[in-house]
C-alpha cells in the first residue's frame, strides 16, 4: 500500500478501497474521495461540511487551533497594520500586493464607479421607507445584473476584473444608499475626491450641501483615526475561506448564474444571525444588559446548562484561540476610546464581560474567546453606525472576498455544479 493513501474496508463484504492523499500548502491534507460513490455505490455524510473540502484555493488560509488568518500568505496583522483596505482589495484579485502607481490605478478607478446608473437610484423608490438596509442592498445588486449583462459570459482577464472592480465600488454606495432611503431622507452621491471609506462615511452622514451631520462627540469632519478604524474592519471582513456565504456564492456562481447575481446570494445568506448578523446582536444583547451591575446574573445564566441564554460574540466555529481579527479590533477598540474620548455605559459594560471572558475557566476550558463580532459593533456604534447597518459594513469588506472566489471557481477547470446527495430517511 501506498503511504499517500488511505484504505478504507467495507466489513460487510471485506472489499477494500484506496484513495488518494492530496497535501495541502498549509493545513490538513485531504482525501480524495471523488471516485467513492461510483466506487462502493455509497455516499459520505457530513452535515453542515464539517469535514469536507468543498474546492481547491490559494485565497485564504485559516488555522483555528493556532489562531492564525492568512490572505494571499500574508498575516492580516501584517495587512491590517501596513497596508489599506484598498491594497488588500487588490492582493485578493490579484494575488499580490500592488505598487504605488498600481494603487493609485485602481484606486481612482473605483472612485469613478462608485456612481450608481440612474435607473438604479429609480430603484429605491419600490422599497418601503423602513425597509432594512440589508433586504434593499440584497435587492438591487440583484438588479446590478439587469445594467451589466454583459458580465454574464467572462473570458478575459480585463473583463474579469472590470466586473470586480465595479461591484467592489458600487457596494458602499447601494449600502448608503439603502440607509438613507430606510431614513426617508435625501441620497448624497458619491465624490471621487474622497478616499474609498471616507466616501462611504461621508455618503451616510453627510447633507445635501456638503454639510457634515453633528456627530455623538460633537465635531463635524470625519476624523482620520474614524477612517482607519472602518478601513481596518473592511480588511478584517475580507474574505474567510469557504463560510457560509463564499459557499453561496460558489454554489450559485457554478450553476452559470450572473456574477452579480451570485454576490446578492452571498448577501442574503450573511444576513443570517448565526452568520454576518451576529455582530447587531451582540450590540442588542449589550443593551439588553443595560449596566454593569447586572453583568454578573447573565454571566451566570450563561454558565446554567438549563438556561437558553447564551453571550453572544463569544467562540467561533473555526477558531479554537483568540480569533486573530478580535485581537486587531481590541487594539483599535481601545485607541478610539483614548482618541475620541469614549466612555459610555455599552463599551463598560463590553470591557466588563471581556476581562471576565478572558479570566473565567468556564470560558477559557470552553475555548469561548471573544470574536471579531464581539469588538465590530462596540467600534461601529462609536463610529455612529446604526445597528440596521452593521451587516451591509460586513457586505461592503467581504464583497472583494466573494468575487475573488468566485473568480477562482469560473477559471478552475475542473469546476462542476454544486449538488450535494442526501440520506434519504422517509417514507
């Protein structure tokens, strides 16, 4: 026998079968199983994917034992720390970091399309005033699809990214442009003169005019320390290996669908609690709470196996330590305290819990760190984001993620249609 194989025996019959290794970059190896069926006439079962490798990629590589978050090989302390949200946009798609001229390329051009076609904007009309930002952006990068089809049929490189570059671009503003339509108040469009984040701020605080809204920490201008913070959230949110969401994407991107239309998919499928979602709990759970003096009875409802309340932004599927992004975003968290002045009751409360977390063997046994949907919403409520607009902030970091996969699977030639088999238990 082969050492990079495995053998497997069907005890009933005694018939042995030998599949291939396939070693990893990094990471576990795998076993080739894609002859088994045709080979035993049986299916694997593994509900939810939790031991399967759905595809080949060279985008992102998690190791959740070490805590550890690579885009590309790099750290994304390395990125988070050096290099804008705008240079990791491009190392995803283009599998390296750019140089200055490159940067500045890509940058003006997705300035230029950030606008919306104006039959778009026409769009926003349909939806009810109090619609939430999440059902509307869904909705009309749906429509994206409508305006650009000639996206549809993708055979070089240029129209590959043409088609990434604009949705990259057009996200922020179908994102601000979906909350304040859920506001009932005027859209502020676009201005290329302004950095991709600070654009995107600017497009959901400012009025028409030009005039700054006055915010919670009584100035007016978007401060730099503000930008940097939301710049580093959209490098955070990137891309994560196959979540839920990349899987959608994947799934619908292989059925032939629009690009565009695959991305609407992924964002439906992030605004799920247990997914995108989570960091908008953790804010209402927070203030649900209400002060510090009561931290210790819902710590101890969390700790009673019978009771069904449970901390929300605390362990991660993958991760078994300290998320790797958590620890970027409790360093920043603690910098726009200082430099904003931030003191409220939701972020003692936060910094409560936390030092408990991180003390409490119940936690500590359990693996139960806090993650990056634990620090997201504190540091997106100083930034005055609403809680309605966490998850499309999610869409607008993760959206670069999407396409890169999605990229990927179109160029990978041995690509096939999602379609799972099943367990048949019924009549």
């Amino acid at each position: 026998m082969k050492k990079n194989t495995v053998t497997l025996t069907d005890n009933r019959t005694g018939k042995t079968y030998e599949y291939n290794i396939l070693d990893a970059a990094r990471g576990p190896s795998v076993v080739d199983i894609r002859t088994f069926f045709q080979d035993t006439g049986m299916f694997t079962f593994d509900p939810g994917y939790t031991s399967t490798a759905s595809c080949k990629s060279t985008i992102t590589f998690i190791d959740g034992e070490k805590g550890e978050l690579r885009y590309r090989g790099i750290p994304i302390e390395k990125l988070a720390k050096e290099h804008t949200y705008m240079e990791t946009c491009f190392l995803l798609l283009n599998e390296r970091l750019p140089s200055i001229d490159e940067h500045k390329e890509f940058d003006l051009e997705l300035r230029h399309r950030a606008f919306l076609h104006e039959g778009l904007r026409q769009l926003f009309n349909a939806f009810p005033d109090n619609a939430h930002p999440m059902a509307t952006l869904s909705a009309a990068v749906t429509a994206l699809a409508s305006f650009y089809r000639e996206h549809l049929e993708l055979d070089t490189e240029e129209e590959y990214q043409a088609m990434a570059r604009r949705i990259i671009a057009k996200i922020p503003t179908i994102a601000a442009f979906s909350y304040r339509h859920s506001l009932g108040i005027p859209f502020i469009q676009p201005d290329i003169d302004l950095y991709f984040t600070r654009n995107f701020l600017t497009m959901m605080r400012a009025y028409p005019g030009g005039k700054m809204h006055l915010g919670l920490h009584g100035h007016e201008e978007i401060k730099e320390v503000e930008v940097r913070a939301l710049d580093t959230i959209f490098t955070l949110h990137a891309d994560h290996e196959q979540n839920a969401s990349t899987t959608v994407v994947r799934n619908v991107a292989s059925t032939g669908a629009h690009p565009y239309v695959a991305i609407a998919s992924g964002i439906s499928a992030l605004w799920g609690r247990a997914h995108g979602g989570a960091n908008e709990s953790v804010i209402a759970q927070l203030e649900m709470i209400g002060s510090v003096e009561n931290i210790d009875t819902f710590i101890a409802r969390a700790k009673d196996p019978n009771d069904n309340f449970r901390l929300m932004g605390f362990g991660h599927r993958v991760y078994k330590n300290f998320d790797p992004r958590a620890r970027i975003l409790k360093h920043l968290q603690d910098e726009l305290r200082i430099e904003l002045g931030l003191n409220t009751e939701l972020m003692a409360i936060a910094r409560k819990i936390e030092e408990i977390a991180l003390s409490d063997e119940y936690f500590i046994s359990r693996n139960l760190y806090p993650n990056i949907d634990f620090y997201t919403g504190i540091i997106l409520t100083a930034l005055q984001i609403p809680k309605s607009m966490f998850t499309p902030i999610f869409v607008i970091g993760r959206t670069v993620g999407w396409i890169s996969q999605l990229i990927e699977f179109k160029k990978d030639k041995s690509s096939k249609i999602a379609r799972p088999r099943q367990l048949y238990t019924g009549k």
